[in-house]
C-alpha cells in the first residue's frame, strides 16, 4: 500500500527543547533574552507546544479512517519542519519501509513558501537520497467541502456561546500574517484566506458583520498583511461592540499562535478595551476533519485525482 506524509511546521515538545526549536528556526542560536522570553510564553501554555502531540493523534486517527475506508492498511507518518519527527527522518523511514509511494500533505491550509511550500521542499529534498521511492503532493485543501465544514462546526460553537442576540456580535477571521512581497512574489495566501471566509460565512448562513485580519506578525522589517487582529479589536471596542468572536482560519492544529497570541495575548488587549473574546477552536482532530484528510488520500490513490499542484 502507499504511504501518506502529514507535515507540519513543529513545536517544542518540553521547556528544554524551545532552545533546539528555535535553533533550527532561526537557523542560528538565539540570544538569551530571545530564548527567556519564549521560553515563558510556552510556560504560561502549559510548558509544550501541543502541535507534535496532535499531530501524532492524527497520524494514528488517519490510519484507522483509512482502514475503515478501504479495508487495507495505509502506513501514516508525520514530518516537521523544525522538530521530531522531522521531515526527513519521516522520508528515510518511508523508505525503509519498503513503499514506493507516498501522498505528502501539508498540514497548513494556506498555501506559502515559508511554510507548505518549505515543507514540500523539504521533503523532495530528502527523497533524493532514497532512488525508487516517488512522492506525490496534495494540492492545497483551504476549500475544501469537509474543511469548510469543520470549520462551520466550530463557527456555531463559537456564535453558541454569545449572548442571547449573536447576530450583534462581530466574526473576526484570522491568519497568520506574511510580508506583503510574499504575496506579490506569487503566494497564493492571501486570496486563499479570502476564498476559504466567504465560502465559510456562505455554508454557515452568517449575518454577523464579519472582518478578515491577521495575527502573530513577524519581527522583519517591510509591510505585513493586515489589518493586524489586535488593532481590529481594539477598533471594535471602540465602535460599542463588548463581545468580538475570534476564528483563525489559518491554522489546523492549535499551537503557540492560538494558545498564546489569542488565548492569552490578544485576550488581555481586548479586555483592556472592554472587550470580550469568543475563541474559536481549531480543526484539530474533529471527525469532519479527518475525514477529509481520509478524502484527500482516497482522491489521489482510489480516485485518481491530481495531486502535483500547490
């Protein structure tokens, strides 16, 4: 049987590993101010990144979803890109299991160089060293059917837990900034993002006033997308509005950007203004979802879809 390859970006599975973590991510060690500051970010989450741990969750999830399919036993590995699993111990292990095909899916469902486009660069990369093991790549899923429902499940989750009148209560959609030459450059990120919220907003039936924003911007130097999400909210509080509900749409897996930039971060910001924040919860590990990572696989191998494009 063939195999599939999650990626992912990563995330320090202890306090010990954020130096090693932030090591491969800055492709250099970091200063001890940069490592402290972090350090504590991940304390104040629970000491980890839960990214690996969910990560693995869906490895195992994929594989009895596949089972439960088709009846045959399809081999599911993770890779990140900046801890273990790594990327490119998962491909060797592909390879020593003797299959010569793999389905690499990216778990970002936007697509950007920085991240899927990485992530499949590095995978190929690392099956150059294994002749005879050919890998094939997902295209991007942020429209999918399955993911627009998962996310819709999580939207009336959040709307749910509003007050009595939630149409009153803006929808803020977020994803993780990039700098704007990303996107001029090619990414599709951007328009992605777009087409993802309005066919979210359509299958919800959403009559909420409703705002794309961005979060977790980066240290570099140049412009980022925007609106930034801390200042949106900052603005609605200023407008009357005491309860914003927050969906970051950019993300599968809740990591550092949801738990901290968020949970924690954007939280107190809001509340400084008189705000309250509605956060909705990721994908993560939610049947709708796996079932179509499942359909992903099946449309490649049992299908015969295309599976070479971003």
């Amino acid at each position: 049987m063939p195999a599939v390859l999650l990626l992912g970006f990563g995330g320090p599975d202890s306090l010990e590993a954020v130096e090693p973590f932030l090591t491969s991510l800055l492709g250099r060690k970091p200063p001890a101010q940069v490592l402290e500051r972090v350090q504590e970010k991940y304390r104040l989450v629970g000491g980890s990144s839960p990214l690996p741990r969910i990560a693995r969750e869906q490895q195992q999830l994929l594989s009895r979803e596949l089972k439960r399919k088709t009846g045959r036993d399809y081999q599911v590995f993770v890779g990140m890109r900046h801890w273990h699993p790594l990327i490119e111990d998962a491909v060797e292990a592909i390879a020593r299991s003797g299959e010569k095909d793999a389905l690499c899916i990216s778990l970002s469902p936007l697509y950007a160089s920085v991240s899927t486009g990485a992530f499949f660069a590095t995978a190929r990369e690392a099956a150059l060293r294994h002749p005879g093991l050919n890998l094939h790549f997902s295209p991007s899923w942020h429209n999918h059917p399955q993911f627009i429902e998962a996310l819709a499940e999580s939207l009336k989750t959040g709307l749910s837990r509003a007050a009595s009148d939630a149409r009153d209560v803006p929808v803020v959609f977020t994803a993780h900034s990039l700098p704007v030459d990303h996107i001029q450059n090619g990414d599709p990120y951007a328009e992605q993002m777009k087409d993802m919220v309005e066919r979210l907003v359509t299958q919800v039936e959403l009559n909420n006033i409703w705002y794309l924003a961005y979060q977790s911007k980066g240290a570099g130097s140049g412009e980022w997308l925007g609106p930034l999400v801390e200042d949106l909210v900052i603005e609605l509080g200023q407008k009357g509005h005491k309860t914003v509900i927050i969906q970051p749409v950019g993300f599968a897996i809740d990591h550092m950007e949801t738990l901290y930039d968020l949970d924690i971060e954007l939280k107190q910001t809001a509340a400084d203004a008189g705000v309250e924040i509605i956060r909705c919860s990721c994908p993560n590990t939610s049947p709708r979802f796996m079932d179509m990572l499942g359909s992903l696989v099946l449309d490649h191998f049992e299908r015969g879809a295309s599976g070479n494009r971003p």
